[in-house]
C-alpha cells in the first residue's frame, strides 16, 4: 500500500496546513509523520483459533492450512447484496484430530455449509464462523469444504488512510475490494491472516454488459455468457495471501500485453482516457529493470486496475495493483512502489503483520532505486531526506504498534535499514540478499529473524547488532556516508 503522492507530499510537509490536497478523505486522519492521530486499542489475546498477531488480532485460524479457494460470486451493480460460493482444500496444521476450525466472514451469511460431502455446523459470530465437520478433521488429510453465502459485505473504516477495507461502492455504481489488511473476508470466508496463503480461482457472475475483474489470468477467451450474465474467471496459480485478493464488478475496458513472458492485463474504467491510462505503459519497463535487481518476476501475469473512484492510496494486490481515479496520468506516482510490492509483500510475504517493514520498507527502497534509475533524485538524497523526516523517532521502526497503523515510518525506517545494509556490505552482497530472499522464500512467509539470518550468511559475518539498531531501537542511528 502507498499514499497517492498528494498525500506523501502531505506527510513530508507535516506541521504544515494540507494546502493543495484537495482530498480531505485520504488526508484528514494523518498526523505529522510517526504520530498518527487515530488508533485503535490493540487488543492481543493468545485464543487458539485466532493467529497469535499482535497487531491485528482476532484473524485466521493457525490451526487450518487452506490450500486453494475457488470461489463464485454473483453481484450486481447497485445492489449491495452477493451471493457466493466457495471450495476450498484445507488440511489440519497440528497432528491431533480437530473437531471445529474457524474462517474468518464480515456480512454474509453462510446458508449451506459441507466437509467431504457431509453437511457441517455454522456457528456465526461477529467477524468469524465457527465450522462443525460431521467428522473431525485428522492431521495431515486433506478436506474438499463448500460454503454457500449470501447478504451484505460489511466495510470497515481503516482510520489511518481514511480509507474503507473491505467490498464497497465505486463512483460509477460498481463494487471493488480494498483487501488490505483483512478485506478479504467482507465477501467471502477465508482464512484471512497473511501467514497462510493458498491459490485462488475467483468466478465473478455480473450482467452481460458488465465486467469482473480478479487477480492473475482471465481464463477462456472472456466470460461465459448465458441468459444475460457473464461469468468472468480469473486464477492465479502463485499462493496468495488472502489480503492480496481483488474483486471488482464495473465498465472496464481490458488491455492486454504480453512481454519477456509475463502477461500485462490493464483493467481501466471505460471512463478512463488516454491521457489518464498513459502513465501505466512504463509497467513492463519498470518490471524488466525489477527483474534485473531483484531476480525474475514472480508470477505469470503482471497488470494494474484503475477503480472509478479517488483513493488517497494504491494498493499491492497480487498480479494487479489497485490505483484510484487520483493516482493516474503522464507519471503515475505509487506504480513503481506497488510493482516492487510483487516481489517484496507478494512473492515473499509477512508471516506476522509486525514485519510489515519487508514489505513496506523494500517497496519504498525499490521506489527510490527506480527513481535514480529513471533520471531523478539519487538514493542518497531520498535516504537522506526521510532520515530527515524519520530520525528522531520515538517509535522503533519493527514496532506492533506502528505497523497497526501503518505509519509512514515502517515505510521510510524501513528502506532505511536497507541502505544502512547496503553501506555495510556492499553492493554485490546487498543485491545477492534481495535476490537470495525472493527466491528462497517465493510462494510462502518469512520473518524478520529469517531476513537477519540470510543477511548475515552472505556477508559472511552476524549483522544482528545493525538490525537491532535500525529496527529494535529509536532514535535512528546516524546515516552512514
Ligand atoms: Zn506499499
């Protein structure tokens, strides 16, 4: 995720009136850098069915592995109200017989509920359903579970960005989804926590004028068309997290690309003009050069969707970054930081939302690298201009508390771990590290401990102590030169 670039430059000018934002929504809840205004209570608790996340609690279940999710969704354009299906193949994580497990859902109510064929109990709560096999699950074997649901996804105010997570409204009468951090499960119920991540087919059936719009690759030709529906579906073969996953039911027009092998797909709004498509033709180029500092692109199809609608943000979403109506033209601002996202967040993902950083942090470090790449400010001098911004702090950039809110330190902090690592070992190794990472952890999670750990075996020597540092302490240390 990243702030449009009306509201970075909001961020950077903190103190300052918001004069020039005309877009109170995105800016309004952010404080001066590192001091958020509004935050949530955190709440922790250690329940065995939620992930022991302190950042956000109360999401997935450790205890379940969902391996694939094929999920069909009927929505309409005005209409608030879906009805879903979805399959999923999950198996037991622990050895010991599980009698229930739970997924995560926000609005809709499941109907119809089976495990390998039998029918299973719905216990529903307020943001989890509790689900009752007629057997229970036995370490190891896999089961096939269907879920019928329909009713109202239910969004939820992210304070932060002043933004809604979750299905909601475009402003042209349509639907799409801000999944991150847990938007996922206001329309379909999934395991939804970042550490368990499974491929995902998603069926969006609309009405035959209308299209639907998903991660990955459009399979077929288009849509199936029947009675007056069309039922578009999308699969994405790499494992995904659930806060990765995009729906969107509008007018688009698809353009479609292939390059050096990856698939480019756009989905613009009709509405959308040249002028305001323009800048995302820099998206093979930016991905090529990604690909020759960070190793191959991660996945077979690469794209972006632009949503009617003023965001404030852009978002990661695998395959297909989400940009508002207000981050498009001649140079579109956040594109180089989401596209860096596909390998750092995407390919390799957080385990724990506290390590936010490699997300956050590698993509802000891409985004400058591409920067000096493309003609404009040096590495050096954004380095130097967000320890300006971030260096005082009082919060450390691996804080619970700071990634809950995103805070633009985890952003700029955490690229500023990474130049610190690079002025320690060198160019060679610090790009052996970020290639090393993406490739022995694609497809699956890591941890902070993981990062520190292959750090130190390529240089050769425990970094342990730069980290700590850089991420455990604050203020910032001094900025290497
Ligand atoms: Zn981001």
């Amino acid at each position: 995720m990243r702030r449009a670039l009306a509201t970075v430059l909001v961020v950077a000018l903190a103190g300052c009136s918001a004069g020039g934002s005309s877009d109170g929504a995105a800016t309004s809840s952010d404080g001066p850098a590192g001091a958020p205004t509004t935050t949530e209570a955190l709440t922790f608790d250690d329940r065995p069915d939620d992930v022991a996340d302190e950042v956000f609690a109360d999401l997935g279940d450790p205890r379940i592995d969902v391996r694939s999710y094929d999920v069909e969704v009927r929505a309409d354009p005005g209409d608030p109200r879906i009805e879903g299906e979805v399959t999923m193949a999950l198996a037991p994580t622990g050895d010991d017989a599980l009698r229930d497990f739970t997924l995560d859902l926000k609005g809709p109510e499941i109907t119809d509920a089976s495990v390998d064929g039998e029918p299973a109990q719905v216990q529903a709560g307020d943001a989890e359903v509790v689900i009752t096999p007629a057997q229970p699950l036995l370490g190891g074997d896999e089961v096939e579970a269907t879920f019928t649901y329909e009713g109202e996804p239910s969004q939820a105010p992210f304070p932060v960005f002043g933004i809604t997570v979750g299905w909601q409204p475009d402003d042209e009468g349509g639907w799409f989804t801000m999944s991150e951090p847990a938007g996922t499960s206001s329309w379909v119920p999934c395991n939804d926590h970042p550490s368990d991540k499974a491929t995902w087919r998603v069926t969006l059936d609309v009405p035959e004028d209308t299209e639907g719009i998903s991660n990955g690759r459009l399979e077929g030709d288009g849509p199936e068309v029947a009675d007056g529906r069309a039922r578009w579906t999308w699969s994405e073969d790499e494992p995904m997290a659930s806060y990765l996953v995009l729906a969107a039911v509008g007018d688009y027009d698809l353009v479609t690309a292939d390059a050096d092998g990856v698939r480019t797909t756009y989905a613009f709004p009709t509405s959308l003009d040249e002028r305001g498509r323009r800048g995302f033709d820099r998206t093979p180029e930016i991905v090529a050069w990604f690909a020759e500092q960070f190793g191959p692109y991660p996945a077979d199809d690469s794209g972006a969707i632009v949503v009617p609608t003023d965001l404030g943000v852009a978002l990661e979403v695998q395959t297909r970054p989400l940009f508002g109506l207000d981050d498009t033209g001649a140079a579109v601002g956040a594109l180089a930081h989401e596209l860096a996202h596909q390998w750092f967040g995407d390919a390799v993902g957080p385990e724990r939302w506290d390590d936010l950083w490699l997300n956050e942090g590698f993509a802000t470090y891409a985004d400058w690298m591409w920067g000096e790449h493309d003609g404009g400010d040096t590495v050096d001098e954004e380095a130097a201009r967000a320890h300006e911004r971030q260096g005082d702090t009082s919060i450390p950039v691996h804080d619970p508390q700071a990634a809950a809110t995103f805070d633009f330190l985890i952003y700029e902090g955490g690229a500023l771990v990474l130049h610190a690592l690079r002025h320690e070992v060198g160019d060679e190794a610090f790009f052996e590290i970020l290639r090393r990472w993406v490739a022995e952890h694609r497809g699956s999670t890591a941890t902070t401990a993981d990062f520190v750990a292959l750090a130190s075996d390529v240089a050769g020597r425990d970094l342990q102590e730069l980290f700590t540092a850089w991420l455990d302490r604050a203020p910032l240390p001094d900025l290497p030169r």
